[in-house]
C-alpha cells in the first residue's frame, strides 16, 4: 500500500463529465490499495474569470479580499469531487487549506507555506477516507486566507506530500508530461522521460506553466518524487529527479517563454557612483523584482540602462522611478511591454561554449533584434518582440536538435489559451 498525493489542475476539472472522471481515477487507485490525498485547482477558468470580475469594480482591488475571492474557486472544487468520489461509494472528505493545517506567512497574492500540520489528515486517512485538499490556499498565523501566486496549486500538492512523507506526488494535468517546450507551440516537442528538479526549476522560473517553480524547489528541498502525467490517459508521464540522465548529444534541454516581460528603460543617466544602487533600492522598498538588467557605455558622461519587471509591477515601478528622478537626474524614462522573455536552459551549457552564440544566431537569422540579454551556467534568456515568440521558439527548438519525428501527443483540450 503506497501513500499518493494526487494534484489535478483546472482543465482537469473543467466541468461536471470531467469531474467524474477525476473521481473515477481517485476510486480507481484507492481500489488498488492505496492511501489518496487529493488536490485541486479551482475549475477551468475560474481563478481568470473571478479577477475579471474583481477588475469590474476596482482598479486595485485589495489583496486581502482577492485571496479571500480566489479561495472560493478551489472551495467549489473540492466540495464537488467529494460529492463525485461519493456517489461512487467511497468514503470521502473535502478541506480547506487551513482545515488541512496550511499554514502560510502573513503576505497576499503570493504566500509562501510556512508549515503543515497534518493530523486531521492522518486522522481520515486512517478512518478510509480519501482526502481532498483545496490547493493554491493556506491560512496565516492571524487568521487571515491567503493564496500561493497563480499555479500555486501544485505547491500545495508537493508540500502535503513532503509533510506527510508521501510516497509519490503526482500532478495530473493536460498535457502527457514535460516537454522540450509547451507542445501546444511546437507539435515536434519531445516528451522527457524525466527531468531533474535543477532543469526544471530553472524552466519553471523562466515561465513553464507545466510546474509551480515552489513546487519544485519544496520537492528538490524535501527529495519528494514527482511525477507530472496527463489526466486524460494512461501514459507514464515524467519524473522530476535528482538526477536525470542526459541524453547524448543533448545541451539544451528545454525552452521557456514568459509573457510576464515589461521593459523599462532610463535614457540619459549621469554616470556617477551609487546610481544603479539608488534605482534598485528604491525599487526593492517597494518590492518590486527586477529580472534582467543591461548597461549601455557611457557617451559624453551619460549612460543609458534598461530592465524587466513583470507587467503588474510597471505601473509601481514607473511611480518609483519618476520619485527618484531628482536624485538620479536621468534625461527620460520610457516602458515598453509587447515582449517575450525565451530562455534555453540545459545542465550540458556549462562545458558546452557556443551554445549562447547559436541562440543569437538563430534569432538574427529570423530577423529579429534581440532587447535584452541574460545567463547563467544552465541557462540563456534573451528578451524580444512577443509578436515573434512561436517563430523564434520553434526556430530554437530545431537549432538545438529538440525536434522529434512524432508529434507531440497533447491530453488534453486544445482550446485553452
Ligand atoms: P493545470 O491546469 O493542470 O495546472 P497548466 O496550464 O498550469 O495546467 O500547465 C499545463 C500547461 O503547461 C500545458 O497545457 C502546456 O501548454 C504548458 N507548458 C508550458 N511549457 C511546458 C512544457 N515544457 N512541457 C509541458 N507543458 C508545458
Ligand atoms: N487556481 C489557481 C490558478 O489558476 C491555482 C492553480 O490552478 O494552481 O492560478
Ligand atoms: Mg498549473
């Protein structure tokens, strides 16, 4: 008998048919013996449609009440696959985060889980019970809802696996696993057979919907085995590891696209000592992440620089900006936001040189300028317009030898996004 954390995201439990189906795969596996936690995402789309209808009446809606909102829809869910595991003659129980012991730091939007305390849990497991969890959600020291950013759900999965050393944590989702890049944009993307938690968290990081990147950190930092599959078939999947084993001839092995991309540029900025800190920190008070940053040389005792942050911190990030513009005495500021920040990342880049130069090729060849530009030892990021993001990560994906004679299978419907 194996103790298994099963996730399913949104698409998975779209609609009420869909619904019965997850129940059937829970029913299934616990009649095969096991012990389930189940977690799920709140139905299709209903996180995006709650925000828009928060945008219908505020501008900047309070984070407190958004977490309390958003809660809801993952609420809806699980009371629902209750009801669906049920009527197929299981024992079964739905939990809040906070009535499965969640617990979180006191921040809206975006908490991190401080610690799960996992006895009522134990406690219907024991009793026969399948137990369902409302994912994405947690509970503060104070009382207060709070959510775990957008996607959070497969953190809520990896976390109750790790707290209650489960055996396997499985994240059921729409597509057959992880793949060289999203396979809705490349149909040749090759499906991994796994990955390792470093590859994937960099991907994660770098906008691979597929996995939460706290879900990886948590199942790397608690060596949690995870698997992600499709919940529309039987297919194996791919697991997340320590360490996977690379295939040969292969340095890329993944391609990630982030939409969340604004730039903002400084033009004209007097080159003196302390500017960059003063421009950074300033931005840091207000929590606000910057990602990549590019200095231009310094012409007639000016500079020019530009940075990212993503797009619902611009409208902060300007305000900051044009609050230091005495201090720092920059000429102009300017944004810019129809951008797509592509990165290839694969452990193989360390002892590979030319992997960054046949990235740049590879879009130059296309047309294309590149805005801005970031690495590290496992990976290349360049920033570019978002209207030429599928040309240029398909145009990757065969420059790097990614592509495969199959089509990649997708699960899942293709009508998503
Ligand atoms: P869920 O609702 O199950 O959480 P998500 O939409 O969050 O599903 O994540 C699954 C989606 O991730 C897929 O439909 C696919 O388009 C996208 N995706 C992006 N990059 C990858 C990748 N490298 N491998 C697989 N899927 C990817
Ligand atoms: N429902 C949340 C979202 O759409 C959490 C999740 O699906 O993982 O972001
Ligand atoms: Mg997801």
């Amino acid at each position: 008998m194996a103790l298994i954390v099963m996730k399913f995201g949104g698409s998975s439990v779209g609609d009420a048919e869909r619904m019965k189906r997850v129940a059937n795969r829970v029913v299934q596996t616990k009649r095969e013996g096991h012990q389930c936690v189940v977690v799920v995402s709140a139905m299709g789309d209903t996180t995006d449609d709650l925000i828009d209808l928060a945008n219908q009446l505020t501008e900047q809606a309070p984070a407190r009440e958004m977490d309390m909102l958003l809660s809801t829809g993952e609420q809806v869910s699980v009371a629902l696959l209750s009801m669906a595991i049920q009527q197929f003659g299981e024992q079964a129980v739905s939990f809040t985060g906070w009535q499965a012991g969640i617990h979180t730091e006191e921040v809206h939007s975006k908490a991190r889980i401080t610690d799960i305390q996992p006895a009522r849990i134990h406690r219907a497991l024991e009793g026969g019970s399948i137990v369902i969890v409302a994912g994405f959600q947690g509970m503060t020291a104070s009382g207060e809802i709070t959510t775990l950013g957008r996607g959070g759900s497969d953190t809520t999965a990896v976390a109750l696996a790790a707290a209650i050393e489960a055996d396997v944590c499985e994240i059921f989702t729409d597509v057959d696993g992880i793949y060289s890049t999203d396979p809705r944009i490349v149909k040749v993307a090759r499906k991994l057979q796994e990955i390792s938690y470093d590859e994937m968290l960099e991907l994660a990081n770098l906008g691979a919907a597929v996995l939460h990147p706290r879900a990886v950190e948590y199942a790397k930092h608690y060596n949690v085995k995870l698997v992600v599959r499709s919940s529309f078939n039987q297919n194996p999947g791919t697991l997340v590891k320590e360490e996977a084993t690379m295939e040969q001839g292969i340095v890329v092995s993944g391609i990630a696209y982030d939409k969340n991309v604004a730039r903002i540029s400084l033009l004209g900025v007097p080159d003196k000592p302390g500017q960059l800190a003063t421009v950074f920190g300033a931005l840091a008070t207000e929590q606000i992440d910057v990602d990549l940053i590019v200095q231009s040389g310094v012409i007639g005792g000016l500079a020019d620089f530009s940075f990212t942050v993503s797009l619902g911190d611009l409208q902060k990030a300007l305000q900051v900006i044009e609050a230091i513009k005495p201090k720092v005495e920059f000429r102009a500021a300017t944004s810019e936001t129809d951008l797509v920040k592509i990165s290839i990342v694969g452990a193989g880049m360390v002892s590979n040189p030319g992997v960054a130069a046949k990235m740049f090729e590879t879009i130059s060849a296309l047309g294309i300028s590149i805005q801005l530009v970031s690495t590290s030892e496992i990976k290349v990021s360049c920033v570019i317009d978002i209207a030429r993001q599928n040309d240029v990560v398909r145009a990757l994906h065969t420059a790097y030898g990614l592509d495969t004679s199959e089509q990649a299978f997708v699960g899942g419907p293709q009508d998503r996004r």
